[in-house]
C-alpha cells in the first residue's frame, strides 16, 4: 500500500494545475477511504512543482488592475483569486505531508480535505477565466505566496500561525467586499463562487486555529501571546484592518489574537 507521505509528495510535484487538482483530490479521497498507508517515508520536497506560466513576480514588480469595471481588470481580478488557489493547494498539502506524522491522523485529515476544497476552489475560477476568454497563466503572479512556507518549514506552530490564520484570515476580511463588487457589476455566477469560497475559507481557518490550540497547549503557552511572538518573527507583513470579526471569530479566531499587534 502506498504511503500518504508519497501520496502527498507525488501531488505536490504535479507541475500542471489541472493535474495537480485531479491528484490532490484523489489523495484526499484515497485517505478518507483507508486506502493509504500511515508512514511518512519519504520527505516534502522544498518546493512544489508549478507551471511554466504564470510568469512570478515580486510584489513591487505586479502591474496594477485597473478600475474594476474594464474587462482587463476583471480577468486580472479572478487570475490573482485563482493563482492564490493554486498555490493554497500545494500549502494544505505540504502541511499535511510535512508535519502529519507527529500532529497526527486529525491533523492529516483536515488538511488533505483542505488541499481537497483549494482544488475545487481553482478548478471554479479557472473556469470562470476561460468564460472571459482567457486562462491560468495568462498573466503574471504574485511570487511571494509560497515564502511564508518556506520560512516555517521546520516548525507547525510557526507555520499555522502565519498560514492558516493570518493568510488565509485576511481572505476573510477582504473577499466579502470583493464579492460585494463582483454582484454590484452583475456577476451573479462570479459571486456565487466568492461565497462558496469565503464559506470554506472559514472552516480552513478553523482547522488552522484549532491545531495551534493544540501546539500552544502543548508549548504550555497562552494561545494569543505565543500566537503573537511567531507572527512577529515569521511573517515580513502587517496585520492590517478592517477585520471581518463576525467571519474570524466563526473560526475560532477572537480578537484578543490580533488586536494588539494589528497597524
């Protein structure tokens, strides 16, 4: 039987996004069915395979979108959303294959149905680009998403602390006012795809919040304040308002975490 350490790593180099969205559901499916053995036999490779396009560029380097209501800024918008889906796929499934083995068979679950959801996710806007006349790779992408993995690579405090609940969290400040535009220029079908999205968003950040619970118990440290320290030291950005509060605290996410040290 085939590990889920080697399930996973096989996923994480599938260069081709539509390839890489069929083989981290299968790995999903394949672990909720028993059908993958618990061994983490082989190691996560530093850097998931990706496309030859998009081109990635720093952050200083992306070219603006435009106002909202061109038919440039509109596939500029749903390429980022997606490019970031894309990427999200490979960070579930390297948190699962990197630090399963001593977080446990929960903690494996979670983020395989994660990966699951992020390939879902991609697969809608991809879809949605082509209905624009264009397609994944058409322009450039942002090149920093993956860094914050990079820097917590040896650590699942660290590396949920900055993921799952400050990453992933800002979509939940953020996507509500994108969708909101979305449904005022008349896309209802792109809105319906934002809800679906900030909808599974909250419980991926759940599942994040709820496994750094665990590691500051285990740590013996205070959730907010050990929560507080690795963001500082781990994450190069700002924790910026407005926060959606309502949507942060459905996952687990209170003020008392990011208040303090939000700019």
């Amino acid at each position: 039987m085939q590990s889920v350490a080697a399930a996973i790593r096989a996923a994480l180099l599938t260069p081709e996004p539509r390839a890489k969205c069929f083989a981290a559901r299968a790995v999903a499916r394949a672990w909720r069915k028993g059908a993958l053995a618990w061994r983490f036999d082989v190691a996560m490779p530093d850097r998931p395979a990706w496309p030859e396009a998009p081109e990635l560029l720093p952050p200083a380097r992306m070219p603006k979108r435009g106002k909202f209501g061109s038919e440039r800024a509109r596939i500029a918008l749903w390429h980022s959303l997606a490019h970031i889906e894309f990427v999200a796929i490979d960070l579930a499934l390297d948190m699962a294959g990197r630090f399963g083995e001593p977080m446990g068979e929960e903690f494996v679950s979670d983020f395989l149905a994660v990966a699951a959801d992020e390939a879902m996710h991609f697969a809608l806007l991809a879809r949605k680009l082509e209905s624009l006349g264009s397609h994944y790779g058409a322009l450039p992408a942002h090149a920093g998403l993956w860094e914050a993995a990079a820097a917590t690579r040896h650590d699942v405090a660290a590396r949920l602390a900055v993921v799952p609940m400050v990453l992933e969290a800002r979509g939940l400040d953020v996507t509500p006012a994108t969708l909101e535009r979305v449904a005022a220029a008349g896309d209802a079908h792109g809105a319906k795809i934002l809800a679906r999205i900030l909808d599974d968003e909250i419980a991926h950040v759940g599942f994040g919040t709820k496994h750094f619970l665990r590691c500051a118990e285990t740590a013996h440290e205070p959730a907010d304040s050990y929560w507080q320290t690795l963001v500082k030291r781990h994450f190069r950005g700002a924790i910026k308002p407005p926060f959606n509060d309502s949507a942060r605290l459905a996952a687990g996410l209170s003020r008392q975490f990011y208040a303090e040290i939000a700019h």
